[in-house]
C-alpha cells in the first residue's frame, strides 16, 4: 500500500514530505486499482454510477461497440468490472489483469479496430460470470445467519456472555453438566470462563496486534500514537520507507541524510514495536508503461531513480554501494528488529528475488539477529490465487529457501471472506514447504475491510466491519498467523479522501467526509470491536487458540489463561 511519516507525506512519485491535517496514504489508485493493486484497472476517480453501468450494458447487448462510444461503454466495463472484485468475485476468466491493460492502452490510443471487439467481449463474458455460481458464492458469503439457541462446553460453574460488536454485557449465565446454552448469530460474542486475570500477558513483542500506520488524529487535530495506545495494538507498520534514494540524495558522496527517518524513531512511542519497510526507491518512483495516474499534491519533490536501478527493475544498479547504505540504516536503528524489503512486488518488474538477496544479506551482517520479512504477497484464493500463481510462486522459486525469515501475506476484502484464509493458508505452506520454506513464519501486515460504500462496493454497516474485525483475527491466529496488521490505518482517509475509493473507509475512526459520515473523529463500531478484543487476547496465553468441538454450524475458539485450561471463548454461526 502506502509509504507514510508522522506529520507528513511522502508522495509514491517523488517521496517529498509535505505537510497534512491527517496522514494519508501515498501509492493512490481509484477503487478500480487501490482494491487489488495487482489488477490495472483505467475507470476514472470517483465513484461510479450503477444507472449509467446498467444502462451501457443494455446497450452493449443490443449494438457493437463503434469509436464514438469506445471511452464510455470502457469506462463503465471498468467499473463494472471493479464491482465484481469489491463483491468476491474471481473476473480473471472473464478480464484477465493483462487483458485490462491492453485495453487500457488500446482505448487511449483511439484504436477502436482492436478495442471495441475486445470490449464487447468481455462485457459477454462478465455477463456470464455475474450470473452464475460467482454470484451465489458472493451472495452466500454476505448472508447474515438468523440467531439460534446452541449449547457449549465451558470448564467453570459460571460465564459472563459479552457482544462483540456492540461490546455490550449480555449476562452470566450458569452451567448445567459443564454446558451453557446461549443465543448466537453472525455476529460473534465473547464468552468468559471465570474472571480475567488480573494483568496483560502478552509482552509488546509477542502481541499479535498492529496497524498500518498505527497512527490516528490526536486531540488537536495533529497526528500522534493515542489511539493504538487506547485500542491495545502493539506494533506500528508505518513511517516513511527507508529508501536509498532518500538516505543518499548525493551517489559521489558517501554520506547519508537520515533526517526523515530519525523524526519517525523520535516519535514512535517506546511501548510500539517497529516494522520498518526498506527498499531502493518506492514503486512508484519507477516509470513504466502502463502505469495508471496517480494524483499529486501541488509542490511534491521528484526523485530521479535512474542512478540507482537497474532500468525499471528492483536491482540496485551498484549493489555494494547500496548494502552498505542499508548496513548502515539497521545499526542507526537498532530498535528496529524487523525489517521488510519493499512491498507487494513484483507490480510488473522484475529482479525483486535479487533485491531480497543483497538486502537481506546486508541487514544480518548489521544485525544478525533481525528479522527479515518478503515484501507482501497474493493469497492464493478467489480473485488473487492466478496472481498468486503467476507471481508469488516464482518469487518464492527463485530465493530457494533462503534470503527471507518471515513470509508476509495481504488480505483485504468483503464480509465473509474470513473463511477464505484456512484453505488459502493450507495452500500456502504446501508451496512453501515446497521451495525450502518450511514452518516459516507466517505475517499478514496488511488486512481489511470497509464500513458504507466506496465507490459501487457492496453496502458494509459498522456491525458488518466489526464483525469481520474479530472473525479476521480469530481465523488468523487459529490459522497460526503469528502478526496480522490492520489496513488502511485507525483513521478514515486515504490519499484522496474525496474520491471514496475502498481504502477511504477501512479506518475504525470517520474521517468526517461523505454521505452518512456522523463527523470527523467519531469512533465506529469496529473500533471499539478491536480494543475490546484486544483486552481480552493480550491476557491470554498467545498462540493459536483451540478449536472447539460444537454443533454444525457453530464456530466456537478458545484462548487459555496463563497456565490454566479456561480461558476466554469467541463464538459464532456459519452457514
């Protein structure tokens, strides 16, 4: 996603740091690209109308495409086909990734001979798609399940049943036969075992509870670390990018300019642990064909990449020159234990495995014991598994076991994707191990979904987002997800926040902009979801919970107390 620093921003093109009110995200893309960065889709910013796409499909049903309304019926295929992803639908069979960028380019070059045939093609195969068991997976997905009585297996004479979401007290209720019954729905309830103990016990370190950022709009409106304090989140992936290009503005000079990132160390509160991103230039610093226009602040520095990369490729152009630039970031900064090498790769280049290389070797000889994380990459499931084939498994082929300690996934998308994770994951360890990776470590540092409706999204209520919240981690960490990092950020609001694009609506805090925003600074229910969760699992004993043996159609996890068998349960229905 995003490269960002406290109190500024650091555009994707240039990395100036220019003054905000809040911090928002620099990579941008309209909800058409910014949902899955891997598909390049050309709609225009803004929300779509659903009329207007519903009209051109008719008419795309009745009559070809001409060069008059090329654009238009392009325009709204884009928009259509982004609906479709923001819904859980895998388009690729009907619009492949490569497919919507050679469209892309053949409708901004006027030629309607190759264009127009191609569009109206893939509208009929969107059609088809839409229709069928697609649509009833994603139906089936966002279904709520009506309330039910079930009964549970507990290990203490009384529980206390508190909801999840409204982070309400429903009551105590007693055992009979080491059972409870209870009213469970959709959405989830914490069930606990006795009383708490009485402190945390989970250190900083071993918390599975981040943010990217993991900063919010502090009380006089400038940006600060409150929020992840009051929410109970414990790691910070955020700040500016450690990028060479940065650090060493002058290659004939061997010295290094650390003052952006020295400002993020000195603000980063000591209780918040540190994964620092680092890299040679951010993404989008490197110019190639086919990129889609990103929207700049006026006055943003550019950065000239070409005396650092090879062409347009993640290879440093003199590799020496570079280690020792990182070999000096990680002892400048030995707070910073972990350390990521770029992100979400490869975006169309090629040479990342080469970066992972000379990165990681630089980084343990600063610091043997660092942990060093691969850049995230696809899940394989639903919209990303042909991505994931095509370009997470040759990074993983390509570094033969080695140059990595902890794998990073990113998954975002709608309510109910939650059960996607465990057979993506089974996937996953299979390749893994596969290519010399086995039981490495497994992070997501980038996870989410949206309240309202960005763009033609879906509808998600506060609940929904809540809900998810807590069904998202729970299904990470029984899954054996060691850090799972919620994104975009504690705060509504991304690069554009006018353009309400899905990443304008992942925070837990309204930003105070578009229809039904109950104003800036007003918690959301998932908010308060998180911090609640968090209350109860950082007490806990970590690790994976166990799952519990209950009725069909009932999810039910529990977290042990320190050294005991009881602990705290999380419990509901699926279909």
């Amino acid at each position: 996603m995003a490269t960002l620093v406290p109190m500024s921003v650091v555009t994707a093109e240039s990395g100036l740091i220019f003054p905000t009110s809040l911090i928002r995200g620099v990579n941008r893309f309209s909800v058409r690209c910014a949902l899955l960065v891997l598909w390049p889709l050309a709609a225009a910013a803004g929300a779509a109308d659903p009329d207007a796409v519903d009209r051109i499909r008719g008419e795309v049903r009745a009559s070809s495409t001409t060069e008059a309304d090329m654009t238009e019926r392009h325009r709204a295929l884009m928009d259509w086909a982004s609906s479709l992803l923001g819904e859980g639908a895998d388009i690729d069979p009907a619009l492949p990734r490569e497919e919507a960028g050679d469209l892309m380019r053949l409708v901004r070059a006027r030629d309607c001979e190759r264009a127009c045939p191609r569009i109206d093609e893939a509208f009929r195969k969107l059609e088809a798609l839409a229709g069928g068991e697609a649509g009833v997976r994603r139906r089936r997905l966002r279904a709520a399940v009506p309330p039910r009585t079930i009964s549970l297996a507990v290990m203490t004479r009384e529980v206390s049943v508190i909801d999840a979401v409204q982070v309400s007290e429903k009551g105590m209720l007693r055992a009979e036969d080491g059972r409870v019954s209870l009213e469970a729905g959709s959405e989830p309830v914490w069930v606990v075992e006795g009383k708490f103990p009485a402190r945390r016990n989970l250190t900083p370190e071993r918390s599975p509870f981040g943010f990217h950022p993991a900063l919010c709009s502090g009380a006089d409106g400038s940006p600060d670390y409150s929020c992840a304090h009051e929410l109970g989140a414990d790691w910070d992936r955020g700040g500016l990018y450690l990028m060479w290009v940065m650090g060493q503005p002058d290659l004939l000079k061997d010295e290094y300019d650390w003052r952006p990132f020295d400002d993020y160390f000195r603000r980063l509160p000591d209780s918040l642990m540190a994964l620092k991103n680092i890299t040679v230039a951010h993404d989008g610093m490197v110019k190639r064909a086919g990129m889609p226009h990103v929207k700049r602040p006026s006055g943003h520095k550019k950065f000239d990449v070409t005396g650092y990369l090879e062409g347009t490729s993640y290879r440093p152009k003199d590799p020496e020159a570079y280690a020792r630039w990182v070999k000096a970031a990680v002892r400048r900064y030995p707070r910073a234990r972990h350390w990521q090498v770029d992100n979400e790769p490869p975006r169309g280049r090629e040479g990342y495995a080469d970066l992972m290389r000379v990165t990681y070797t630089a980084i343990k000889e600063a610091n043997p014991k660092a942990q060093v994380l691969v850049g995230g990459l696809h899940l394989p499931y639903g919209r990303t598994a042909r991505a994931y084939e095509r370009e997470t498994l040759p990074i993983l082929r390509e570094l033969g076991g080695k140059y990595l300690d902890i794998v990073d996934m990113h998954w975002f998308g709608g309510v109910g994707e939650w059960r996607d994770l465990a057979p993506a994951l089974d996937r996953l360890r299979t390749d893994l191990e596969r290519h010399g990776f086995k039981d490495t470590p497994i992070w997501i540092t980038e996870m989410g979904t949206y309240s309202g409706r960005p763009g033609r999204m879906p509808e998600q209520t506060e609940r929904d987002q809540a809900s998810e919240v807590v069904r998202r981690y729970v299904t990470a960490l029984a899954e054996g997800v060691e850090k799972v990092f919620w994104a975009w950020g504690i705060d509504e609001g991304f690069m554009d926040p006018e353009d309400d694009d899905f990443f304008d609506r992942t925070g837990l805090i309204y930003d105070g902009i578009g229809e039904g925003d109950p104003g800036r600074g007003t918690r959301k229910a998932a908010y308060r979801a998180y911090a609640k969760m968090t209350e109860f699992l950082r007490r806990c004993e970590g690790g994976r919970p166990t799952r519990l043996q209950a009725e069909a159609g009932v999810v039910a996890y529990r977290f042990r107390f320190p050294g005991e068998e009881r602990g705290v349960l999380v419990v509901w229905l699926d279909h």
